[in-house]
C-alpha cells in the first residue's frame, strides 16, 4: 500500500465505532493484533474500544469495554499473551449472555467487532452476527434500546484473525502464535540435541497441535528428525517394527542419537491414540539403542516429553 492509497483512507472511517477482543487461548502475536487493529482504526477516524477479558467482558460490559487511544497500545508489540486479557465465557454461549453482550455495543455505537481467537472464539463470533437482528428485536421488545437505535445499528460486521498456535485454518498462511510455537521448539530440539548426543540417547518429542500436525512435521523437517508421527498420516500396522528397525540402523551407521517427534493428536490406521509414552515403551523393549557399557547393561533411553502451550513448558 503506497503512501497516496494511505491519505485517501484517513478520516474513512469518520462517525464509526470497532471494538476488538482476544479470546480463548493466548498466542505469541495477538498483543501486535490488537495494536495493528487498534491504531489502524484512530489512523481512519474510527472510535476504537478494547474489550478486557475476551467474551466475559463483552458480557459485563462496564470498565471492561473501553475506549483506546493512540497511546493505548503502546509497547506492546514484543510482549508475548495479550494484555486486554483472555477469559473463559460460560455466559456467552447462551442467549441471555449475547443478548447482554450486544446491548453492551449497542449503547456505546459499536457496530464492527475484530475477535482474535481460534476455533470457539469464531465460531461464537459467527453465531453472535448471524442473531444479531434478533438480539436487537428482543432489547427493543423488551425495552432496552427504542427502535429507532436498532435500525441505526442493524447490522453487525465481524473480523476474525486466528490466534492459534496450531496452524490449523484454512485459507491462512500463518496463524498467530504458529510461527512462534515453531521457534520455541526448534530451541527445546537444539537444545536436547547436545544431551542426546553426548550420552548416545532418544528423545521422543511430544508437541501440541491438536488434530493438526503443522508443528511436528515443521519441527521434523528443520531438525532431522528420525520418525514423526502426525494425525494426517497416520502409520499402517507394524510400525513399530519399522520405526525400530530405522533406529537400529541410524545407530549402526555411526549415529549416537535419535528424535522422534509425535503431535499430540497422532493416531494410527484404527483411530488408536499414539501416545509419546507408549512410543517410549516400545522403543525400549524392541530397540537397543546406544552402546552397551562396561557392565554390557544396554544404556536406557531417556524419554522427554515436551508439551508446548504458548508460554509455557511442561516437562515430564
């Protein structure tokens, strides 16, 4: 976008009022989001409110639901989670809960709602714009709004950007928080590496994903990894002999380590769950990996389970 097409939008959006929110899980990206949406919104003449603590604040309304300015957003680009908050709604997937929820952007003239989130959080948006005439049908009925304030706010417009670390929406390059997720990996793989290496041993990765396998097929390739289990592709019968028989043969070329990554909704041919810890067991008991020591005592493997979620780490 050139600098021209940037002054003809100045002052578009005169008379107008966004709001945006984060919702769900916090993913690495939403606080740029928010500041992006935030300052492209008051760059067009926009009124623009932030909404606290995801759908619970649109619910509540009140301190929860307000109005930003330039400076609001400020410093905020290289903080990880979100800094307008995240909560769980039981409210909103009712209908009294949306019916609060839009009485909240009625009154305040909001028309236009950007919701960062993933799955739930859309799919809840797209269920809140689709009952929107009827939620300002029923606050008119009831009393709460006059007529003339529901024809002037009839129509709801929604964005979703998908804060997802999973990568896991169609028609999206990158979700918010994937690319991080990745990075955050590749540190734990590198950093594993050097343990794996000098004490001739396998680490079995586990990583999040939920039903998409983005993370732990990326995390494969960049790292060489030996074997990798996605729910994509799930492996035929008799994959544990074949997974074993390609680490003996790694270790017999010379190799003093092995990764085998597994994302957490890895399946096999039956819909049977892969769990890391029953790839643990049967690389024990059917694979002799690493050197045999003075004692001729098989060294064990060492099972690492790492469970990535945003800016957290598990390990077990």
């Amino acid at each position: 976008m050139t600098s021209m097409d940037l002054e003809k939008l100045k002052m578009t959006g005169t008379g107008r009022a966004l709001a945006v929110l984060t919702s769900g899980g916090d993913a690495q990206g939403m606080n740029a989001a928010v500041r992006a949406v935030t300052r492209m919104g008051i760059y067009v003449g926009a009124q623009v409110y932030l909404i606290h603590e995801g759908y619970q604040g649109l619910v509540e309304g009140g301190e929860n639901i307000k109005l930003a300015h330039w400076h609001s957003v400020t410093n905020i680009i290289q903080q990880g989670g979100t800094v307008i908050g995240s909560a769980r709604c039981k409210a909103f997937p009712t209908r009294d809960g949306r019916l609060a929820a839009a009485f909240n952007l009625v009154k305040r003239g909001i028309t236009n709602l950007c919701v960062c989130g993933g799955d739930g959080s859309l799919t809840g948006a797209n269920v809140f714009r689709s009952e929107w005439s009827g939620l300002l049908a029923e606050l008119t009925q009831k009393g709460r709004i006059t007529e003339a304030t529901a024809q002037l706010h009839d129509h709801l417009n929604i964005v979703g950007l998908v804060g997802s670390i999973d990568n896991d929406f169609c028609g999206t390059d990158m979700t918010i928080g994937a690319d991080s997720a990745l990075h955050r990996i590749m540190e734990i793989v590198d950093a594993i590496t050097t343990t794996a290496q000098s004490h001739q041993r396998t680490f079995v990765l586990e990583v999040m994903g939920r039903h998409c396998g983005y993370l732990a097929l990326v995390s494969a390739l960049a790292s060489g990894a030996d074997w990798l289990f996605i729910p994509e592709a799930p492996p035929k019968e008799g994959w544990e002999d074949r997974m074993c028989s390609r680490l003996e043969g790694s270790r017999s070329r010379g190799s003093r380590l092995n990764i085998i990554i597994v994302a957490e909704g890895a399946i096999d041919d039956e819909g049977k769950a892969i769990s890391s810890n029953y790839i643990k067991d049967v690389s024990f008991e059917m694979c002799l990996v690493g050197p045999v020591s003075s004692r001729d005592v098989p060294i064990p493997l060492f099972h690492f389970k790492y469970r990535y979620h945003y800016d957290t780490l598990f390990y077990s």
